[in-house]
C-alpha cells in the first residue's frame, strides 16, 4: 500500500509549552484513519503541521511524497480540510461561501454539490451568521468535499452535527474511500472512531501511545464478567487469575473485571461449577478511559 501521509519523529513546541513529540504515523491509500485523543492532547497541531499552517520544531512531515513546508500548495490542491474552529465571512450566504471555495478550485461538479447540500439538508440562502454552530459546519463539510479530493483532513468534523446529519457525514465517509479517497480524522469521541475508522492512533499529552486498528484496540480494555455459582462464589480463586481486579460478591453473584485475555477466567468458571456466565465486550471508549485509568494508577 501507499503511505498518503508520513511522520518522523515530527515534534512541535511553543515557547516552552508542548504540542507534540516525536509523532510517528503512516496512514495508507484507502483507509479511514482516526487521530485520537484528549482536547489538548496535539491532535490540531499534528493537522497544522501536515498542511504547513505552522512548521514543526524538528522532525519532518511528508504528505503524498511531499515534505509538508517544501510545497504545500500541491499538497493543499489534492485534499479537502475542515479545521476544528470553522468560521468564515459572515455576510455571505452558505451558497455564496461554497461558491467561493468552489472558484478557488477551478470550478466543482455543480450537480455533486447540489447533492451534498440537499443530503446534508443545509438552506444554502441564509448568511453564514444566521447559521447555527451544527450548519456553519455543514457548510464546513461540503467545503471540504465538494471538489472530491484524494485527501480528507478533518479536525472534529461532527462538532455541532445532530446524530441524523453524523449518519449522513459516515455515508459520504465510505462513499469517498470507495472513490479511492483517504480520510485523516481527529475526534476525541470515542463511538464516531469505533464506527468509521479502520485504525487509530491514541495520542495523550502530546505523544503518542498506540497505533493499531480498531478491534485490536479492545484488547487493551477490561471485560465486565459476571458470574452465578449455586452457592458461596469462590473469589479467592478468581483473585489468584492474572488480569483479574474489582472482585464483588452479592449473594450468589461474583462481579469481576479482566484486562487482557478472558479465557483463564472461562476455564476457572468451568472448573468451579458456575451456572451462569455474562460477559460485556467494552466499547472502544471504555478502552480508552480503562487503559488510561490504569496508566495513572501505575504512575501513582
């Protein structure tokens, strides 16, 4: 596969303060790539530095082949970018906004924008300032998608979108890979990740902490188990088991949690004489927040 976008070791700080250190990320031709992580954690700063809007302190970023400050305006021809703060003329109408965006092109398919404004149900006769926070970024999403670019840049794009108009955005996400597009995507939403992205990347205060797809990402994360026995439940047999933490007993119930592999807690139940077993698979955010809930308490 092609690497569409490329990092090493790409670091950015401000004064003294921190943006990002030592990032490394390869996303490839075709996929949905998810950039996750805490509000402050780098992830507008990584965008910035991919499209040149600010240049990083050390480390290089190459965007389709192409060193990010050595020349963004090809770079900047081939995507499609909505930043995280989306705010533009205030007198304009939405339509005359797209118009714009659309000229600086060099002209766009006027009937796919049609299509984007009616899916996207945005009244493109009002000014821009009349616009609620949810439409200035459907203005910001057709924008970024009407010249149907091989590269998708977008920082919180679901920020202000009701779950109707975030239904139609993931459509148009699939659609646009299937047309051989990429798509770069910051959230800190964990189930907008979970549901349209192929791989993540966690980055926390500034580094990253892992890159890999989505449903291994599960793997880091606790499973929640409950366990029904006939009489007392055995937990001091379960508290010997590695991964195993958070042990409650309620009657003839036994609640635990597992990080990592479940299966030495399936085959002890078995042993022990269980009569009913339940096990949640968690969610992507409850991985998120178990992993770095562990972290924190390892560092205490």
């Amino acid at each position: 596969m092609t690497a569409v976008i490329r990092t090493d070791k790409l670091t950015k700080f401000y004064g003294s303060h921190r943006g990002i250190v030592e990032v490394d990320v390869d996303v490839q031709k075709g996929e949905v790539f998810g950039f996750l992580g805490p509000n402050g954690a780098g992830k507008t700063t990584t965008i910035r530095l991919l499209l040149d809007l600010i240049r990083p302190t050390s480390g290089k970023a190459f965007v389709f082949d192409i060193e990010s400050s050595a020349d963004p305006a090809a770079i900047h021809r081939r995507l499609g970018y909505l930043p995280g703060e989306f705010a533009l003329y205030d007198r304009l109408t939405g339509g005359q906004t797209l118009e714009y965006f659309g000229n600086l092109r060099g002209g766009v398919d006027r009937a796919y924008q049609a299509r984007l404004i009616e899916r996207f149900d945005l009244d493109p006769s009002r000014r821009f300032r009349e616009y609620s926070k949810g439409n200035k970024q459907k203005v910001g999403l057709v924008a970024a998608l009407q010249h149907k670019p091989e590269l998708l840049l977008l920082d919180e794009p679901t920020a202000g979108l009701d779950p109707l108009v975030q239904q139609t955005f993931f459509s148009l996400l699939r659609e646009a890979v299937a047309d051989g597009g990429t798509v770069f995507l910051s959230s800190h939403i964990l189930s907008e990740v979970e549901r349209s992205c192929d791989r993540v990347a966690i980055i926390r205060e500034g580094r990253l902490v892992r890159v890999d797809r989505v449903d291994a990402l599960r793997d880091l994360a606790h499973h929640q188990v409950e366990l029904r026995f006939s009489g007392e439940p055995p937990a001091d047999e379960f508290k010997k088991l590695a991964g195993v933490s958070d042990i409650e007993v309620e009657d003839h119930l036994l609640r635990l949690r597992v990080f990592g592999p479940i299966t030495p807690v399936v085959q002890a139940a078995a042993r022990l004489g269980v009569t009913d077993f339940l096990s949640r698979e968690p969610s992507l955010e409850e991985t998120f927040l178990a992993q770095y809930g562990r972290e924190a308490a390892e560092v205490k």
